[in-house]
C-alpha cells in the first residue's frame, strides 16, 4: 500500500515538472510574408502576437498569416518536445 503511495507521489511529482518545463519553453514564428510573428509555450498557449507595420490589411490575409504562423510554432515546438522528452516515451 505504502508502495503504490509513494509511487504516485512520484507520478504527481513528475507531471509537476513536466508541466513547469511545458510552461518555460517558448517558441517563435512568422507567417511566410512575416506580416504576423506569434510566440507560444510548450503548453501552446499563445504569449504574444505580433502583427507587421502596414497601411492597409486584408482580414483573409491577417488570417491566414496567422494560420502559417501557428501552424508553423506548432511545428517547431514539435520537435523540441519530442527531443527533449524521448526518455520518457
């Protein structure tokens, strides 16, 4: 009994870990024309959203830059969370 308690003090241990290194890891990217640049965490919540000095914008355009530019934090972040945590899989 003392076993499986300890265990998952462990488990809750290392999902609070997890979370904290999710939350720390920041990833930057741009629509392919850079009109919107976006950060996201490891979480994929969106911490900042930059939009390019302009006269005049489209909304498809806005739109669709910022579709590229998550889409595209997505896939960066990807690939660090898999490289950091291949341990763990």
């Amino acid at each position: 009994m003392f076993d499986q308690l300890k265990d998952l003090y462990n488990l809750k241990r290392q999902a609070a870990e997890m979370d904290k290194q999710l939350s720390s890891e920041r990833v930057e990217a741009a629509s392919s024309d850079e009109l919107v640049r976006i950060v996201i965490n490891g979480k994929h919540d969106i911490l900042e959203v930059q939009i390019a000095d302009r006269e005049h914008y489209d909304k498809k355009e806005l739109a669709e830059g910022f579709k590229q530019a998550y889409s595209s934090a997505q896939s960066k972040l990807q690939k660090i969370l898999m490289e950091k945590f291949k341990g763990l899989m």
